[in-house]
C-alpha cells in the first residue's frame, strides 16, 4: 500500500499482484532481519587474507589427484619404484 495526503490506496490495482508483491517485500524483509550486513562485525583484513589463500591450497590439493590421474603422472613413480626394487 501506498500512502497519499493521509489515505491509502494500493500500489496496483489488480489485487493479486499486490498480494505478490506484498509477499516479495515480506520474503525479502525476512531475510534482511536474518543476516544484517551492519558494521557490527569483528573481522579484520588478515581473516579474510587467510581465508582466501586457504580456499586456494585447499582447491589446489584437492584437485591435484584427478590432475595427476588425468595427466598420467602416477606412472613415473610407479615405473620409478619398479626399476628401484
């Protein structure tokens, strides 16, 4: 509802779509009350320095056996241990 010169009239005049319309406004409160982005919050520049570069390694490692795999690598140290023993 809009609020003109002390009366209310609704924003649109097809009722269902204010009722949509309403109810986007709703969802979208609730998640605002949810997670305030406020300046409320504690974190300094070197959380988030580590966070970014343990996503990195973290990626990183994570991937390097389906590289290895995918690039054939394994066989070097398995032709290695061969000739070794």
């Amino acid at each position: 509802m809009q609020k003109t010169c002390g009366s209310t009239r609704p924003l649109y005049h097809f009722p269902v779509l204010q009722e949509l319309i309403d109810e986007v406004q709703r969802e979208r409160r609730d998640v605002e009350n949810w997670l305030p982005v406020t300046s409320s919050r504690n974190a300094r520049w070197w959380y988030s320095a580590f966070h970014n570069v343990t996503a990195m390694v973290g990626a990183g490692v994570l991937s390097l056996p389906s590289a290895m795999a995918y690039l054939t690598w394994y066989k070097l140290p398995c032709k290695l241990m061969h000739v070794l023993c």
